[in-house]
C-alpha cells in the first residue's frame, strides 16, 4: 500500500471546516487544530448515558451484596480509574493529531499494529451490539407505555435495524455533527435525571436503602472491575476527540475534563440503580435491561426519561463507530471513513438480533462481554502508556508523514514491519490476562488466584504489559528516529 492510495482520504482545510467531517485516518496539520478542551466535556457525559448503568449498579446490590455507600465508593473509584485512563492517552492526540488506532503504528510497528487493531475492532463490535440492543429495547418499552404496542419478533427486528441506522448517519456526519449531538443530549439527561432522582427522593424507602448490611471486600474490588470496564474500552479512541486540539491545550486539563465529564454520569446512574433495586430487587436480572423503568416511574417521567435515554445510547454508539472507522482504515479498508462505518453498523445489526431473538439471558451476556472486553483492551493500554511516556520529548513524537507512510522507509518499520518489544509485552499480557479470567464461558488456569478470585485480571493485565514493555529495550525507530531520541529535550510543552 502505497502513501497516496492510503492518503486518498486527505481532506481540504475548507471540508474540514465542513459539517460533514470528511478526514479520515491522516494526521490532523497544525492549522485546522481550532478544538478546545472544554468540548471533550459533553462528549465523556454522552458517552456514558446509558440505562446499562443503572442495571450494573443494581448488581451491586442484589449480586455483589453491597451497600449504599460501597456503592458509591465503587462508582467513584471506577469513574476515576477507567476514564483516568482515558485522559491520559488523549494527550497522545493532541501530540500526534490522529487517531489512536493511527498511532499506535508507532508503538506497534506498521504490521505489527494490525494485530492488536484487529482485536479492539472485534471487541468494539460487542460493545456496539451490546448497546443498539439496549437503545431497541428503550424504543419497544416507549411503545408499549405510550401506545400498548407489545414486542414481538417482526417489532424487534424493525427497532433494531432503525436505531443502528440512525447511528450510522450520526457517526458518518463526524466531529462536528457529534459534538452539537453530544451538548444537547447533555442538557436534557441532565434535566430528566434530576427530575428521576427527585421522584426517587420522594418516593423511595431510605431506611431500608441505608439498613442494608456492608458487603465484602472483595466483592467491592470485583465491583471496581465491572463498573469500570465499559470507560476502559474508551482508552483506545481517546486520542480520536483530541486530535483537533492545539499543541498548546494542558494536557491536566483534558485528563480533568475526561474524568469530570464520565463521573458526572457514572456516580449518578450507577447510585440511582443501586436505590432502584432496593425497590425492585429483580431489576438486576431482568429479561432486558429497559423496561424495569415503566414498572418503577410513572408514565409522565418514565417516557421522556426513557427517549432522552435512546438519544444517549444512539451517540454513544455513533462516538463508537466514528473511531471503529478509523480502526477500519487503519486495518486497509480503502473506503472514506464514514463508510467504513458501515462495516461496524451491519454487525451490530447481526449480533443485535442474535442477542435479542436467541441469547437467554441479557445480563449475564453482558457481564461476561465487559470482563474479557477490559482483558483485550488493557494488553494494549499498558504497552501504549510506556511508549507514550518515551515519547514527552517531544524530539520523539508523533511524525505525521511516517505515520501514513506503510513501506520499508517508513520510521516506524522496526523490524520487517514489527516492533518485537511491543508486539511481545501485548502478547504476554493478553494471555496473562486470559488465565486470570472467569465468566460463564471458561475459567482461566489462573482464575483461583488473589487476582482472579478479585475480579483483577484487567489491572493485572495493564501492569504486565507495561513492566514487559519497560523492561525489553527501548525500541529503535528508522531513520531518524535514533538520533532524534539522542537530541535534548528541545522546549517544554503541556505534558
């Protein structure tokens, strides 16, 4: 593959100024860098709009036993550990001007990066899927409180396939699109939430909520895990929101507006679904995780709480196939990214219908997809993060022009298109972290350990790929790349 063929997406400084992003995979030139921080805000609380959270915080209380205020402190330790995370590697955006999934050419090599691509592109497929199902059963509950529409097999089939289309058109009209979406969405949950924690206020037993008996540790810990699972699988597309910002944005700031933005909505939801299951203990294995909420709120709020709740599910899976479309381009998919966007939306629609016309049990597919999602997506976070740390001089950083460049010459070629030290700590770590799992599916080797037994296979995960990494010798770039490193650090710049 060739510079051009591979450029072919390269868009004008006038489409970038467009309403319909056009850019694909190239790295974003310093003059059409015009983002500001403050708009990864409304993007990180859209991205966790979901009525998934609520179920997940009932789990908490009807499976992992745990009370109102260990709730809370799991919510809050999740937010701040998974989206953390993500705002760290957002910096790498800024630094680079391209999407994760590009970048990671440099820390993987050219075809050493189609490996771990290939897994977070299956991975976000099951995180697409996951939530086009949930949005399709939001859109049958609304029909059958508002109009007495009972689902069936031909209705789910049309819910699903309007919502993933819906997503499609969203996530292929790109950033713009996206962050005017995002901002609304935003100021009505938030006014709707409000009005569902007053009814919860009001209405909701607190001596039973707060008589209930402390859980155990460990199960706390295993709650952490779950929580926190879904913002992991965002650390890979950070980057993808920030490569509009400028060299000069702070990068504390947008770990803190990352972090703000997701905890915003994250305690919240998840506190909302721990009181809920005090008041419907059978919320947290219903058949779906939707309709719950016209069996505990009244018409009038269940309603407009329930589409604001669609809205939220739809832009979540239009800011996930917006980068799934990058990670497409970065594989060799030669179509413009909002095309490639496609390939994502036909799978979500398949696997939709599988899990809502086949699979028995909702919850516990979804459990089980958020454990060996958090698995594949911190083999690699581990190995990004250490190479992103070589990279704060910024003699080192991203070059746009290697970056597209997949021949021999390219600075990122390593050896025969491989960087062994990466490509090593990733493999080591993904199957570490494998043997430390347990779901319904298989039990790891390792599963019986401390790590396993705590639900800590994701954290282990992220620690091996890192200390791997770190210890294998630093990787040598081609070209310049070595006496570039040799340089000293030239000026500094917002870390």
């Amino acid at each position: 593959m060739d510079n051009a063929a591979e450029g072919a997406n390269v868009s004008s400084t006038d489409s970038a100024q467009s309403a319909v992003e056009t850019r694909g995979i190239e790295p974003v030139p310093d003059n059409e860098r015009h983002g500001r921080v403050r708009e990864l805000f409304p993007t990180w609380v859209a991205a966790n709009i979901s009525v998934l959270l609520l179920t997940m915080g009932a789990a908490l209380v009807v499976f992992n036993k745990l009370n109102f205020w260990q709730v809370l402190i799991v919510a809050a330790c999740a937010a701040l550990v998974s989206f953390g995370l993500v705002g760290v590697v957002s910096v790498s955006g800024k630094w680079g001007g391209a999407p994760g999934a590009m970048l990671s050419r440099a820390t993987f090599g050219v075809r050493g990066n189609l490996f771990p691509g290939a897994i977070l592109w299956i991975a976000r497929f099951g995180w697409e899927t996951i939530n086009a199902v949930t949005g399709a059963y939001a859109v049958l509950t609304v029909l059958d409180l508002v109009f007495g529409v009972k689902s069936n097999n031909v209705l789910i089939v049309i819910t699903l396939f309007v919502f993933v289309a819906c997503t499609f058109l969203v996530s292929g009209m790109g950033r713009k699109v996206l962050n005017v979406c995002n901002t609304w969405s935003t100021y009505l949950f938030g006014v709707f939430s409000v009005l569902v924690l007053g009814y919860l206020i009001v209405h909701i037993k607190w001596d039973d909520v707060f008589s209930k008996p402390a859980g155990t540790t460990a199960m706390m810990i295993a709650g952490i895990g779950t929580i926190a699972a879904g913002g992991i699988s965002w650390v890979p597309t950070g980057p993808d929101f920030a490569r509009y910002l400028p060299h000069a944005a702070s990068g504390k700031k947008i770990a803190g507006v990352t972090v703000s933005g997701a905890g915003m909505v994250m305690m919240p939801m998840v506190l909302m679904g721990a009181v809920m299951a005090v008041a419907t203990p059978g919320l947290a294995d219903a058949p779906d995780p939707v309709s719950f909420l016209g069996d505990l709120l009244p018409t009038w709020l269940a309603v407009p709480y329930l589409i604001t709740a669609i809205v939220g599910m739809l832009l979540i899976n239009s800011l996930s196939m917006y980068s799934a479309g990058f990670t497409a381009q970065t594989m060799g998919v030669k179509l413009p990214r909002a095309m490639a966007v496609s390939i994502n939306a036909a799978i979500s629609l398949i696997g939709g219908l599988l899990l809502m016309l086949v699979a028995k049990s909702f919850l516990s597919s979804f459990i089980t997809f958020l454990i060996l999602l958090a698995v594949s997506f911190s083999a690699w976070i581990g190995v990004y993060m250490v190479d992103m740390a070589r990279r704060r001089n910024r003699a080192v950083r991203y070059d746009a022009e290697a970056l597209m460049d997949t021949t021999r010459t390219s600075r990122y070629w390593y050896v025969g298109g491989f960087c062994w030290q990466a490509m090593t700590a990733w493999a080591v770590a993904l199957i570490a972290g494998i043997s430390f799992t347990k779901c319904d599916w298989f039990a790891g080797p390792l599963s019986g350990t401390f790590v396993g037994k705590y639900g800590l296979g994701w954290a282990a995960t992220i620690v091996i790929s890192a200390a791997v990494m770190a210890l294998l010798p630093t990787p040598r770039e081609n070209g310049v790349a070595a006496e570039a490193a040799a340089e000293p650090e030239r000026e500094k710049v917002a870390a």
